[in-house]
C-alpha cells in the first residue's frame, strides 16, 4: 500500500473538505482540536506555519473553508473556522521562544522589499522569522518614500 502523501493538496479535498478549501490548506481539524483542549499557542503556531498572520486572518479572512465544512451539510451552521483563529491568536502565550532562530553565521546578502503589504511581509517573515517590523515603522518607511 502506498503512504499517503499530506504534502499533496489533492489528499485534502478527499477527507478534508475545508483544508482543501483553504487556500494556504491550513490543517484545520488539527487546529481546532487544540482550541478545543485550550492550547490556543499551539494553535496559533499551527496557524502560523501555513499563514502568515494567523491575528488578522482570523479578522480579515473571507472563510473560503466554513462553505467547505462537513458540519453546514448536518448542522444548520459550519464550525465558525475563521474565528477560532482569532481565538487563537487572541489568546496565545508569548511565541518568541518557538519563532526559527536566526542563523548566527549569514550569508552576506542583502535584499530590498518594496512596499509593506501580505507579501513583502510574507518573504520577510520567510527570510528572517524572528524580525517584527511594526506598523508604525512601515509608516515611517512609506512617509519616507
């Protein structure tokens, strides 16, 4: 027999309807299994890998999923995916100790990235996890500019 292959996307849409749904395939059943035993910082690192902003998404998200979810098909309403994020989010513990270290030796490259919007941030959260940049400094940054 041959093991199942979670990388693949197409695996979801066969069991989990609303991870298929999600365009980042945030695993969600696993998610909401942790809000359910109040792990909300484990959740939240759950949603963190897939997402980059697990607190705004949990605000801003269109809810592809929740349209998705088995439960809407037995139950009046599907589980409310979009707002145990925020519940998540809102609820964490402090996730410095869990964010990637930055590597002690670098590369010597430099990059530049142009504008402050989901996906500058993503390739700078991609490049160095550890490094918040706030909104009053993208302010700045773009005064500025």
């Amino acid at each position: 027999m041959k093991q199942t292959d979670t990388q693949n996307p197409e695996y979801f849409h066969k069991v989990v309807d609303c991870q298929y749904a999600c365009p980042a395939h945030t695993p969600v059943p696993e998610y909401i299994r942790l809000i359910a035993a109040e792990r909300y910082t484990d959740a939240y690192m759950v949603n963190w890998e897939s997402n980059v902003f697990p607190g705004v998404l949990g605000r801003t998200c269109d809810r592809p999923c929740e349209p998705a979810c088995r439960r809407g098909r037995v139950e009046e309403e599907p589980v409310a995916i979009c707002r145990l994020k925020r519940v998540a989010a809102d609820n964490k513990e402090d996730i410095s100790d869990r964010l990637p270290k930055i590597p002690s030796k670098k590369n010597g490259k430099r990059i530049a990235l142009i504008g402050a919007g989901p996906a500058s941030l993503t390739v700078a959260r991609g490049l160095a996890p550890s490094v918040t940049v706030s909104t009053s400094t993208i302010t700045s940054l773009l005064a500025v500019a």
